[in-house]
C-alpha cells in the first residue's frame, strides 16, 4: 500500500475577512448568538472587551437598531437596544 499527501482543502480566501458583514450574515449571527445564550448566566450589564469590533445595521425607519460585538471574528454579544434586549455569550451555565 502506497500512501500519498493530499490537500483536498481549499485555500482560504482574505477577501472573506476584509469585508463587513452581509445583512444576512448579521441577522444569522445574531440569531444564532440569541439561541446559543439561553441557558447561560447573563451579566448585569456588558462592557465590550478592547480590540472588539461592532457591527450595527439600522431599520429602513430607524425604529429598531441590531448590534452584534465580536473579538478575533468569535460572537461575543447581542443587543436590540430599543427593545432592552442583550443576549451575552458569556460560556457559564444557568
């Protein structure tokens, strides 16, 4: 038997890293931040660590403000601020 080194994986693309979040990205990040807190402990408040980075998307009539923190690309939070709503991904169960 012969064995041989295959690189089936593709080549990872930098042009997906310098791009800012699609609104659909946005919105299955923050659902999915939303469905991953429940059933973690959820802090008083939430200070965004340094070096994070803030993406916020606005409705057409501004009613609504949707903000998502991450730090080296891993979600960190959510936040509907109109409607009180943070979701933390804190990693401490309930």
């Amino acid at each position: 038997m012969h064995t041989q080194k295959v690189n089936t994986a593709a080549p990872e693309s930098a042009e997906q890293c310098e791009k800012p979040l699609s609104m659909s990205q946005l919105t299955d990040l923050f659902c999915y931040i939303m469905a991953c807190s429940q059933g973690q402990k959820q802090p008083a408040f939430f200070m965004p660590p340094q070096g994070g980075d803030l993406t916020v998307a606005v409705s057409e009539d501004g009613s609504q403000t949707v903000i998502v923190w991450t730090l080296d690309g891993w979600p960190l939070a959510a936040s509907v601020p109109e409607a009180n709503y943070l979701a933390v991904l804190s990693g401490i169960p309930e």
